[in-house]
C-alpha cells in the first residue's frame, strides 16, 4: 500500500494575499475530497516561499473548512517559539479539529530566516532539540519543571492536554538514514526530498530499526518522500502547466539565498526548470497513466509507504490545480489503496 498526502509551501503566486489564502483554503476542501490522508504546510518568513508564516492561524481557518483529512505543519520552526507556547497551540488545534492534527517539528531548512529574527543560526540546532524536550514532557506531565541552556521553566501547570494521547503524530524532515536512530524508537514520522537513494537509506533503516524494536510492520509509522506531481489529460497538457509554474516557485526557494549573494544548497535538488526536476526523478507531470508509472517506480526505488504531493506551487492556475486534484483522487489514489 502507497499512502498519498499534499505538501503545500503556500509560496506566493504574485497575487493579493486575501485572494491567494482563500483559494488555497478551497483547495485544501477539495484535497479532502479528492481523498489524500492529509495537508501539511510549511513554515517560512521574510520570503515569498511561504505565506503561511503562522502555520496555526492557517490550519484553524482550514480545520473549519474540512471534516475529515488530517492537518499539520512540516514543520514548525521550533527555534522561533517559546515551546509552552506553541504547547497550547497544538492543544487548541487538536481538539478545534477533533483529533485531525499531525505536527512536523525542525530546526528550520533556512537558517537566514533565523537571523532575520534575532537568533543566531550556529544555535538553532540546539534550541530545537531543547525546544522538543520541553514539549514531550508538557504532553506527558501535569507540571513541568525545565531547566535548560535556552529554556527554563518551574511549576508550569499544565492545563490544556491534546484529544491524541499522549500526543498528536509527529513528523521530522530526516536529512539522511542516521536520523533514524532517534525516530525509530519514538515512533517518529519521517520525511525526506532530493535523491530516491537516500529516501532508500532512510527507509531500510527505518524497517531495520523497526524490526529490531520488536514491532511488526503493520504498525510502522510513515516513511514519506516529497515529489512535485501535476497531472493532465494529457502528458503535454500536464507539461506545459508544470514548466510554467514551476519557475516562480524555484525563484521563490532561491530568494533569500540570492539577496544574501551566496550560494543555494538545494540547486542540485531543485534544478532551474521542471524539464530538469523531471530528468533527474524529483517530480512528474502527465496523464494519469504516466503518474501512476512513475509512483509504481518511485515505490519499488525507495520503500516509501507515503508521497507527499506537491501539486500547488508557483502561479500555477486554479482551475489546472483542481483538475489536477481531481485527477490523482480518482485515477491515481484507489490504484495503491
């Protein structure tokens, strides 16, 4: 089995921002209907990569608009936060959404956002791991006591507790297959872009670690892998809406590294045009029949048990969004259900 989940940057697609957050929201409806497992959305600041720099204010709004499909962010930026703050934001969310939240947490993929806020990013590292902590132990505790390098807190009640105990799932953007060692016993939720090869990686070690937990497969959480996919009728029509939106989107991942005058990390991942993010196996657009192709391959290549969808992105048009929506719900979904 092959679950299928969105993952939304809300990068900005030139338009007024009124206008551009309630397409998005009728979106996310439709991503429901359409059947995926769930909707996560990124974090950033200070770039048109992400609007959506308050993850929590836009998954209330798309809590109300849905009934079904589980939301969160991948990921929140945890050294922007006061962790027992955002504590209460998870806990408020989950129960507005009747137990639907799923929360990705992450040091953050570009660390100028951080200096932009006053935090220096030699730290962020750091203050994640300390920032996580404080977290599980205000899932699992009644009053917290925390004294840390970042952060220290006494007698902090705690009085808000998620619907999901202990805690809503968890997600984390795994760099490479070392990360695993701390996922695996947790329970964690994986994620990876770029290379099927390390997808691969994390996936064996993932099962491996598993295996050696003593647990079974049908409990293995998510091991998941992003992909840029449009569908079309056609493959030409799939083509031709990807390689016109996908520019604004690469300049927007770019943006901050090109102000700043240094070089982008992620250019071997994210080629300059979609011709060459398909070259290289990091997105598809075609018909039905030519996505579910290269799904069955990307399947077989990685292990992965999750893609998480990338079908918005760029000035992408609406009405080629839905219907690319619509596509991969009905064709593409119950082929690996």
């Amino acid at each position: 089995m092959l679950k299928f989940s969105i993952f939304d940057h809300l990068d900005s697609d030139g338009g007024p921002m009124g206008r551009f957050l309630e397409d998005r929201l009728r979106l996310v409806e439709l991503i429901e209907q359409a059947g995926f497992g769930s909707y996560h959305l990124a974090e950033h600041h200070s770039t048109p990569l992400g609007l959506a720099s308050s993850p929590s204010v836009f998954l209330a709004a798309a809590i109300q608009r849905t009934r079904k499909i589980r939301l969160g962010p991948l990921v929140y930026v945890l050294p922007l936060y006061h962790p027992l703050r955002l504590y209460e934001e998870i806990c408020m969310l989950d129960h507005l959404s009747g137990g639907r939240l799923v929360v990705g947490v992450g040091r953050g993929g570009a660390l100028m956002e951080h200096e932009r806020f006053g935090v220096d990013p030699r730290q962020a590292p750091a203050m994640y791991h300390e920032a996580f902590a404080v977290l599980m132990q205000a899932f699992a505790a009644d009053v917290l006591n925390f004294e840390g390098r970042f952060y220290s807190y006494k007698d902090y009640l705690v009085q808000a507790k998620p619907v999901q105990r202990p805690h809503p799932p968890i997600w984390y953007g795994a760099p490479n297959a070392d990360a695993v060692a701390w996922a695996a016993p947790r329970g964690i939720n994986v994620v990876s872009l770029g290379p099927a090869a390390r997808a691969r990686a994390i996936s064996d070690r993932y099962r491996d670690e598993w295996k050696k937990l003593g647990r079974n497969d049908a409990t293995l959480p998510g091991i998941g892998i992003t992909r840029h996919i449009v569908v079309a009728d056609t493959d030409a029509q799939a083509r031709t809406i990807a390689n016109a939106a996908y520019p604004r989107w690469r300049d927007a991942i770019e943006y901050l590294w090109r102000r700043a005058g240094v070089d982008f990390v992620l250019k071997e991942i994210y080629p300059p045009d979609f011709v060459d993010l398909e070259h290289i196996g990091h997105g598809v657009a075609g018909s039905p029949a030519t996505v579910h192709d290269y799904l069955t391959h990307l399947q077989i290549e990685t292990r992965v048990n999750v893609v998480l969808c990338q079908m918005v992105f760029g000035d992408m048009r609406v009405h080629d969004a839905t219907r690319s929506i619509q596509l991969f719900g009905r064709e593409i979904i119950p082929a690996f259900a």
